[in-house]
C-alpha cells in the first residue's frame, strides 16, 4: 500500500508509462472516466510538470539544452513539488491520483536512453520519495517504429521526441526491466492493440484495484 511517512494515504496512485506515442495520454482519460464512474474522485496530473513550478520547469526540459546531471535533477525538482502539492494531498484526501509519468520515467529516460547511472536515480528516488510508490503502474508497450509512425502523424516533436531509435530502445528496455524487477505494480498492455481492445484490459486491471 501507499505509505506517506508516518501517515496513512487512503487514495490510490495510478502511474502511466511508455515511450513517447506508446498511448498514455490516450488512455488517461478513459481511466480516469472508469474510475468516475464509480464514485471515485480522480485527479489527474503529469511529469514533468503538475503543478505551476513543475510546468515552468517543465518548458526548460523539453526545450533547453542542458546537462544530464541537470536534467536529472529537474525531472526530481519537478517531482518533489508534484508530490508536495498534488499527490500526497490527493492520496491523504481519499482520491486517486492518476499521473502521465512518475520516477519509472527518469530511469527508462535518464538512466536507460541517456546513461546516468542507476545508482545516482536510486538515490535520487529515496531522497525523494523514500516511503511512496505508485499502486499500480500501466506500461504501454508497442515497438519504436509503430510509437513513431503515430508521432509523426499528429504533432510537432519536442527535445526528447526528436532522440533517434536507439535512444528509445534503450528507454524501453530500461522500462521492461524495471517491469520484470516490480511485478506487483505493474501492468504491461501491449499497446499495438487497437484502443477498445486496450480499454477493456485497463477496465479488469482497475477492477481488482476497486
Ligand atoms: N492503440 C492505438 N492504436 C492506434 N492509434 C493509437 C493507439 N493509441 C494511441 N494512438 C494514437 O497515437 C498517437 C499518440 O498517442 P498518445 O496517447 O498521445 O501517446 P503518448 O501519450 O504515449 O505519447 C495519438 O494520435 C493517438 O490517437
Ligand atoms: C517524467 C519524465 C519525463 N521525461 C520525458 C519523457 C517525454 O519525452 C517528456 C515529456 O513527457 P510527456 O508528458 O509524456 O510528453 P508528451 O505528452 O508530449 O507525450 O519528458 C523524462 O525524460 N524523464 C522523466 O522523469
């Protein structure tokens, strides 16, 4: 269960994961729909960003150059706020919050597709947020060429959409791993599937959650 330090969270904290054109943002909607619908109250929120700080730092990591150390370090700036503000309040509410991305992120990004080491993530990670970790965290899966193909049929690529493919097979490899190390949390959903076929997997997966 999710533990703040010291204080109970009721609520239930739902991370959403994948390669960029994997189908997150696709399927918050639908989740946070499902979950309405039966009574829940849902907050929905993404990383980086979630907050006004968070969006702010948010515009410098998508568009500016910086160092990978930094940019490490503003993913987990952005994070601390996000948890401060949004999460941990929502969870200690009773609400369920759902998130576009969590620490899983920095270590497919940061660790996986760039090479920061694993060690300076963990330690990161239990600076941060030693005593909470999602409920559940859905991994949508689908191989680089199809993530792209639906990336470049709908928008203008920010700096991390324009790495080149090794770059993401290293994050979703990064991503897998940590999937086989935490198989209590998460949920891979082949994401080649067509959408209806998605939701109805994501309505049995929540269903256990209820
Ligand atoms: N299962 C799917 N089948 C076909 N197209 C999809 C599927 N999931 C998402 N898409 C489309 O792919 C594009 C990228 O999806 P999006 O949800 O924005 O990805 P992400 O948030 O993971 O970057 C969108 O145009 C979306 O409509
Ligand atoms: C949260 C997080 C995101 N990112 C990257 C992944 C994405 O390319 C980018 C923004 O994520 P996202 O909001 O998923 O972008 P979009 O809505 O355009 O799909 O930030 C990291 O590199 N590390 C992190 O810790």
């Amino acid at each position: 269960m999710t533990q703040g330090a010291g204080i109970k969270l009721k609520g239930k904290f739902i991370t959403f994961e994948g390669i960029d054109g994997a189908g997150k943002s696709t399927h918050i909607g639908f989740v946070a729909e499902f979950l309405a619908a039966r009574g829940k109250t849902v907050v929905s929120s993404r990383e980086p960003g979630g907050t006004p700080l968070g969006e702010k730092l948010r515009e410098l990591l998508l568009h500016e150059k910086m160092h990978l150390e930094t940019e490490a370090l503003l993913m987990f700036a952005s994070r601390r706020e996000h948890i401060a503000q949004v999460i941990e309040p929502g969870l200690a509410r009773g609400d369920w919050v759902l998130s576009d991305r969590f620490t899983d992120a920095s270590f497919a990004y940061q660790s996986g597709g760039r090479g920061l080491e694993r060690a300076k993530m963990e330690a990161l990670e239990a600076w941060v947020h030693p005593h909470l970790q999602p409920d559940l965290t859905l991994l949508f899966d689908v191989p680089l060429e199809v993530a792209r193909e639906r990336l470049d049929a709908t928008r203008t690529l920010d700096k991390f959409e324009r790495e080149q493919a090794a770059f993401f097979e290293k994050c979703r490899g990064e991503y897998l791993r940590r999937a086989a190390q935490f198989p209590g949390r998460f949920v891979v959903i082949d994401s080649t599937q067509t959408i209806p076929a998605i939701q109805a997997q994501l309505s049995k997966v929540l269903e256990k959650l209820l």
